[in-house]
C-alpha cells in the first residue's frame, strides 16, 4: 500500500509509547487514525496534538463489547480501516511461585493473555472482516495490512516474564496462520517484536538502569527510539510483499534469564 493518505487506521494502545508515535506518522502522511485505549484521556491527548486526522476511543481489548463498539466508532467516523497496528499491552512481571512457595493466582496469567494475545486477535479479527469488504487498492489486489506487536520476550524470555512471554509467543504463533487464512481476501499480517525501547515506562526509570540496559544491546548500545518502530510500521505498510513474517527490531540482543 504505497499511499496512505486517505485511508483508515487502527491504533490499539494509541494513547502512548510506540502506537501514540505510530498514530502520529501516520496521520501526519494522511491517514485517518483511531486511538484505541483503555486510558482514554491519554488517546484523547494524543489525538489533540495530531489534530483533525485523529480520533481518541476508549477500548477494553480483552473485552469482545468494549472492542466492537470501539471499532464500530471508528468506522462510523472515519470509515473501515485498511491498517491496523496493535500495540496495546501490559507487562507485570511476576514468577510461576512466589516467594513464600506459593502459586501465583491464575487471575493473574489470565488478565495478561487477556489483554496481550486475546486482545490482539480481538481487534484483529474485527478489523479483518472489515477489510475483506473493501475493494483492493494494487494490482495484487491488497486490501489491508495487519501489524502486530510481540516482543523479543516471545523468545527470550527472563524468570519473571512467564505470564509475558507467553503471552507474546502467542502474538507470534498467530501471524502465519492468520496470513495464509486472509491471503485469498488481500489482507497481509506481519508481527514486530520490540526490543528494549525507550517508551515513557522505560525513561522514567533511574538514569543508571537506562544505561545498564543500553549496554546489554550489542549495537546500537542505546535505547530503541519509538520512532524506529513506526519507521518499521510505515515500510511494512508500503512493502506488500512483507506478509507472514515476524521481525525483531532488537539491536541483535539476546536476553539474559535475569
């Protein structure tokens, strides 16, 4: 899809970090772009800052009512979506046993799937069907491009992450199905899989825990800048031939256990 200006997009966790930045170029090449996000207030600010091409959304992507009528607002308003960029998660960190020897309660794992892998599929499978209703827009006969966020936890991830990690390996398990299943209706989906990046949660910590995780990165030893995700975004968005793929935007770390 070379040219966005015009066309409808989805941001789950719009309202911060890599989906508010993503939100931003976005809209900024022309796109129609629609905050999802628990924290509304936070989607609402970001959707003022962006102006006229934004709108800000409360959604519960765990939730299958919160998140249909979510998606039903921003179709209303600025028609079906064409891009859907999911970046909406959570990430407490907690160990299988505490400390004590007992198990951790089983809400715990269950708000955190909930939230990271079911609410990925939730909003996609929403936003799919809406694009499998659109007319294509290449010769190829795209009709859509889903973006998905895992993390690099899908893969190495540290004692503590059990509930994350899995729940970011699932993210990763659904790209390739998904992909063969929506390659007949024009609708590509890739998944990117951050590394350490330096979103408001990571810059509020303590200036030496920054530097002690920038030299864990090979290289560049620095924090990932939420604009190299976007940047990221924008390509797989214009690469049409980007589809079933995961890529780690990492700086070729590899996560100790701890």
């Amino acid at each position: 899809m070379k040219n966005v200006s015009g066309q409808s997009a989805l941001i789950s966790g719009g309202g911060s970090g890599m989906g508010a930045e993503t939100a931003k170029v976005l809209a900024a090449a022309g796109a129609k772009v629609a905050l999802l996000d628990m924290n509304e207030e936070a989607a609402q600010k970001v959707a003022d800052e962006i102006g006229a091409n934004a709108i800000a959304v409360q959604c519960d992507v765990s939730d299958g009512a919160s998140t249909e009528a979510a998606v039903a607002k921003a179709r209303e308003i600025n028609g079906a979506a064409r891009i859907l960029v999911n970046c909406a998660g959570i990430a407490p960190p907690k160990k299988v046993i505490d400390r004590e020897g007992n198990p951790v309660g089983l809400d715990f794992y269950a708000k955190v799937i909930g939230v990271n892998l079911i609410g990925i599929y939730n909003v996609m499978r929403l936003a799919a069907a809406d694009m499998a209703k659109l007319d294509p827009v290449t010769d190829a006969g795209e009709r859509g491009v889903v973006i998905n966020t895992a993390s690099i936890a899908a893969f190495d991830g540290q004692i503590g992450q059990t509930a994350y990690g899995s729940s970011k390996a699932g993210v990763v398990g659904l790209t390739l199905p998904s992909a063969r299943e929506f390659a007949p209706l024009g609708i590509r989906v890739m998944c990117v899989c951050p590394g350490i990046i330096g979103t408001p949660m990571l810059l509020g910590l303590p200036e030496n825990v920054q530097e002690a995780l920038a030299k864990m990165i090979p290289f560049p030893s620095r924090l990932g800048y939420p604009s190299e995700y976007s940047s990221l975004v924008m390509h797989i968005i214009e690469n049409e031939l980007l589809n079933g793929e995961v890529i780690r935007l990492d700086g070729a770390i590899r996560m100790a256990p701890k």
